[in-house]
C-alpha cells in the first residue's frame, strides 16, 4: 500500500515534471501541456495543448508500439524510420506480416500491458466490427478527409488504398478503353479476377465496379454479376485464381484488381497497363485507429499526426498506394508530383461501399455468383 | 508411454490378483494406437460433427444441415464424387496396367526402379505445384499449346477445357496413377509364376488364368487401392483451388469459402456440415466396398 501511494505520487511528480519541460521547450507555445492522463483521453491535439506539447509529451513517453507493418508495403519501412528519426521515439514493430484480424486479437489480448499495440492499421471489415476497442481522435488535418471515409467522431479514419482497375498486359491484348471491349474476340480466356467474389474482398469489388461501369449503382450489384456472366458466355472469363505467376506466364493477361497492387505486376511485366473505366472509381481503403488502451497514448497520436502529415501522406504515395488527403494536397500543391505521376490515372469522384452495400452486394453473389458464371 | 512406465507394468503383469485371476495388461501396448486414433481421428470428427449442429449465435440448429440442399452445395457434391469415382476407376485401371508392365519386368531392372522412384515423387505432387506445371505447359499460355497452336492444333477452340471439373480429371490422374502403382505394385509382386505354370500345364488359358486364379487374388486388393484413390481425390483442395477457383467446384473449396470469407458470407457452422457430408459419403463409399470385398474375397 505504501510502495503503491510512493509510486504513485512519483508518477505524479514525473508528469509534473514532464508538464514543466514540455512547457520549457515549446517556445512561444504558452504554458500548454499534455498530461498522460489528458493524451489518454484527448480527441484533437488542440484539446491537449496543441501540438508542441502532443510532441512533448510524446516523447517523454519515447515508445510507441506498432503491429503488422510490413516494411515493403506502402513504404511503412521509410514511414516507421522517418518518424523514430524526427521525434527520437524508440518503435517497436510487432508482427509485421499479421492480418487485420491479428492486430485486433493482439488487442484483446494484451489488454493494458505496456507490449498492446498504440495504433491499427485495419481493412475495413475489421474496423467496422471492433469500433468499442478504439479512441477516437481527429488529426489536425481531419478536415481534408472526405466524409465518406471517417467515422464522425474519428473511431477510425481511413488513411491510404487505392481504385478497382482492370491491368492487362498490352504485348498479350488490345488496348482497354471502355470495359465493353473485354467481350471481344481478343480476350478469349484471358480475363481474370482477383479471387471468388464471394470470398475475397478484392473479387467482390471487381464485380462491383463493373456494376458500375455498366451503369448499375452501389445498391444493386446485379449489372456487374450479368456482365461477368456474358463474359463468360463469350468464353472471355477465366476461372483460374489471378496470382503474380499466372500474370508473369501470360495466362491471366486481363486481371481486375487494386490499382496499386495491379501497378506492381509493372515490374515483372514491362507492358502491363492499369486501366479505370470512367464512372466507375470504386475506391478501398484502409483505415487507422487508435487502441484505447494504448500504452504510450500521447505518442500513439502523435503517430497518426505524422502519418497525416504532407511528409506521412507523400511516403505512403511513393509506395504506390493513394494517401487519403491526396485530392485536397493536389489542390493545395503539397503533393509529390512525381511520385503522384507513377499513379494509374483516374478521373472522375471516387465512390466507396457502405457497409450495409457490402452486405447486399454479398447476399446477392453468394446467391447468384455460381450460376451466373457456370 | 513413458519408458520408466514398462517395467512397473512388467512386474504388475505377472503378479497374480486378488482371487487368483491373472490381471492382464497386455492391452497397454495398444494405447499409443487408440491414443493416436482418439486425437487424430475421433476427436475432430467429434468436433466437426458437434460444430455442425451450432447456430451463429451459439445454440443449437439443424439450419446447417438444411443448407445443405442449396443448389449449387447439391451440384458441387455431385461433381465431386463424380470426378473422385471417374479419377479412382481409371487412375487404378491404368495403374494397374502399368504396374503389371514393371512387374513382368526385371525385379531390380532399371524401368522398375526409375517407375518406383517416380511414382514415389508424384504421387505427393499434388497442389498448387501440380495445378502450376499445367497451366505453364498445356494452358492457354502455356509453352506447348503456343506450340501446337502454331501447328494448326488448337486445342482449345472449343473453350478452355483444362479450367472445367473434366480437366481437373486429368490433372488428378497425374497423382493417381502414380499412387495406384505405388500400393498396388506389393499385390502384384505376391503373384507366383508357378502359378501361372501350373495353370498352363494343366490345360488352361490365359483367360482362365486371370479369371480364376490371378483375378480372384488381386481383385480384393485393386478394390482396395481404388478406394484409397476415391478418398484422396475427395479431399483434394489445392490442386482444384488454383485451377478453378471461381465457383468453388469442389466440396473442399465450399468449406474453405464458407470458413473463411472475408467479404462477410463465412459461416463456420455450415462448412462444418459440409465436412459432415464429406465424412457421410466416404462412409458409404467404404460400406460398399466393405460388402464387395466380402463377395471378392469369396474364393470364385
């Protein structure tokens, strides 16, 4: 009892501390500080005393712990060193190649120990499902996230992904210019998706964004599922699982997938081509969230301000995924152009699947699905 | 079993009981066995069997089961127990035949060795491999087709047969046959040329030999090795996953969609009374061949 009121008031005097530092090395900033039980709560880094004493605080922490980050994806291995390197706070990389799905088991069960990771990096899916596991937060750049892509109370933001494309590799099949032309003589046997639609997320929204293409809406998927099923009934539609070999060998020439993902078979196949009908820009993003049991809360949320920077969101784009303020830097000339300019071009306003749409375009394929295309 | 556990067991063992019966532990040597049959075998088949008849919400239903009369559940048992009936009859026939050419062969021939060792290798070479070594020689881009197509061959005018449930026959026949050698080449090898000599020395033919000395003492152990090919078609998943994997034309895949979709449609209780359905027809496919066997081995 004694050892715990000592240690307590040490705490305490720690933060008193740490409070008097972050207002001595905030220059100009006022008096302003972050306590650890504020940052645990905070929802902006406004109502914790701005962003010098986020930082301070933050580092007085100087840990923070991320899971399921694998270097090579989206560039997460430049992300994680520029921001240890700008704020000298140590990361600790769990797990890197886990699922969604183990991030948020990760949660569970490390509970309030200090190894639980501070920050998710979830599919959708995910963090629709586990909303009561999250902090909110809205970064300071909130307002450049469309609405269409964050909770309202900043449970979760999503934070970089990409378009549904159609790849093809050009030396193998004409060029694609509207998606009726897949039903030509010319893609005989050669169009693929990625994976069955009634499993994986990737198939599903190929299906719908040939819903769109063909005029069909995000509520009703039955226009994408007919034209899969004249794809097929032209003897154009591949039942064969799109992987990087079947790519590379020529047996998937045409394959709808993530633009981003599709623009990496670029480096195996010099003349694969990324193509986005117009009207149909069917976006997929992934999301970030804060665990509310994070253990390191201020440098926790000073991650997702980094992340959210023009610096966090440029490193995402030369990874080839598409940043979230990408739109709103275009226009305020922030962006890397030259990473930008190795995007697959789109044009047109980007629509996303709500969750009750997932859901109806996944009733109505696990119903349809096989009889349309057998 | 731990090995200080032996010999206390020895000296319980010979020790007389309590009124003089002898207490036998000679059944101790078969617990590794049951032990293994237990957890291996009865235990997920328990589990599987119990998760079928649970509800998403954790009680207990019958819905599982009644899913299973969805039409296209009905159409992929259907093929799969076709194409596992069609690759077993014609892997065991042609494994047979070519098991019979090695073994009228020099016993520590060359071709006997290089077959056996094959054999060995293929039959394991199943999956994604397997399905992968298709698709780069005789698919649709495939080296050989490109070949043949240059040549006025096209094979494939009529629709890409290798990605259809019949071309998932003939890429199964290539583990197949190779295990039908491998397990029947043992039977093979019991058959006695003097038996055939005394055939013919008293009068008979070849016909007369195969139908009623070699035919009668092979045929409990062909039926035997078909069943094994049944079996090991039925459960195949990786080979038809990347060959075909829109619709999901297998059982197997079926649980696999039903386990572990992504998109929202999984439903854990369903894919195990697909496994239960899978575990139902093996038993009845084994039962007859139980009451086949009975008539095979029934001396003529």
């Amino acid at each position: 009892m004694k050892l715990g009121s000592l240690t307590r008031h040490l705490g305490l005097a720690a933060v008193a501390l740490l409070a008097i530092a972050a207002c001595g090395s905030s220059p100009g900033g006022g008096s302003a500080s972050c306590s650890e039980s504020a940052a645990k709560t905070t929802t902006s880094a406004a109502s914790c005393g701005g962003m010098d004493a986020l930082v301070a605080a933050a580092k007085a922490e100087g840990k923070l712990n991320v899971i399921a980050l694998p270097r090579d994806w989206a560039n997460y291995g430049a992300i994680l060193d520029a921001f240890a390197a700008k704020y000298s706070i140590k990361i600790t990389s769990d797990n890197p190649d886990g699922s969604s799905q183990d991030e948020v088991n990760a949660v569970q069960q490390l509970g309030t120990t200090s190894r639980a990771p501070d920050v998710l990096d979830v599919g959708m899916a995910v963090a629709l499902a586990n909303t009561q596991l999250f902090a909110p937060y809205k970064v300071s750049t909130w307002g450049d996230i469309l609405d269409s892509q964050k909770e309202p109370t900043g449970i979760w933001f999503q934070d970089y992904g990409g378009f549904m494309s159609i790849g093809y590799d050009s030396s193998k099949v004409p060029t694609i210019s509207s998606i009726d032309d897949l039903m030509g003589s010319a893609f005989k046997g050669k169009v693929a998706l990625n994976g069955d639609p009634t499993k994986a997320n990737a198939a599903l929204n190929g299906v719908m964004m040939a819903n769109l293409a063909k005029g069909g809406t995000l509520d009703d998927i039955t226009k994408g599922v007919d034209f899969f099923h004249n794809l097929k009934q032209a003897g154009n539609f591949t039942p064969v699982q799109a992987t990087t070999a079947t790519v590379k060998n020529g047996t998937t020439p045409v394959v709808f997938d993530w633009d981003y993902l599709s623009a990496a078979h670029g480096t195996d196949v010099p003349s694969w081509k990324v193509f986005v009908p117009n009207g149909a820009i069917l976006g997929g993003y992934y999301a970030q969230a804060i665990n509310k049991n994070a253990p390191h809360p201020a440098a926790a949320r000073l991650w997702e301000e980094y992340l959210y920077s023009n610096d966090g969101q440029n490193l995402w784009l030369a990874g080839l995924a598409r940043p979230v303020r990408q739109a709103a830097m275009e226009k305020a000339g922030t962006i890397d152009k030259a990473a930008a300019a190795k995007l697959p071009p789109v044009n047109g306003t980007p629509k996303f699947m709500s969750d009750a749409q997932a859901t109806a375009a996944k009733n109505y394929l696990v119903a349809h699905w096989l009889a349309a295309i057998s | 079993m731990t090995v200080a556990g032996i010999p206390a067991v020895a000296t319980r063992a010979g020790r007389p009981l309590l009124g003089g019966r002898r207490f036998s532990l000679d059944w101790l040597g078969t617990v590794p066995f049951f032990a293994y049959v237990v957890s291996f075998l009865l235990l997920p088949s328990a589990i599987i069997a119990i998760g079928a008849f649970e509800s998403a919400s954790g009680g207990i239903t019958l819905d599982n089961f009644s899913h299973l009369s969805r039409s296209y559940i009905v159409k992929t048992t259907i093929d799969t127990t076709t194409l596992s009936a069609v690759t077993a009859l014609v892997g065991a026939a042609m494994g047979a035949l070519l098991s019979y050419a090695i073994v009228t062969g020099s016993p520590n021939g060359v071709l006997r060795r290089v077959v056996v060792s094959a054999s060995g290798v293929l039959a394991q070479f199943g999956g994604v491999t397997l399905a992968f070594a298709f698709i780069a020689s005789i698919g649709p881009a495939g080296f050989v087709y490109l070949f043949a197509q240059s040549h006025g061959l096209d094979y494939y005018a009529h629709g890409i047969w290798l990605f259809t449930v019949p071309g998932l026959a003939v890429v199964y026949l290539y583990f197949q046959i190779p295990l039908m050698v491998l397990v029947f080449l043992p039977a093979l090898d019991g058959i006695k040329p003097q038996w055939r000599e005394a055939t013919e020395s008293l009068g008979g033919t070849t016909w007369q030999y195969w139908r009623y000395v070699a035919g009668p003492i092979l045929f409990p152990a062909f039926l035997g090795a078909t069943l094994l090919l049944f079996a090991n078609a039925f459960s195949a998943y990786a080979t038809a996953n990347a060959l075909i994997n829109q619709g999901a034309p297998m059982l197997s895949q079926q649980i696999s969609n039903a386990l572990s979709s992504e998109v929202g449609a999984a439903e854990p209780g369903f894919a195990k009374s697909i496994a239960v359905e899978m575990i139902i027809i093996v038993t009845l496919v084994t039962v007859g061949y139980t009451l086949l066997q009975r008539r095979a081995s029934r001396w003529l």
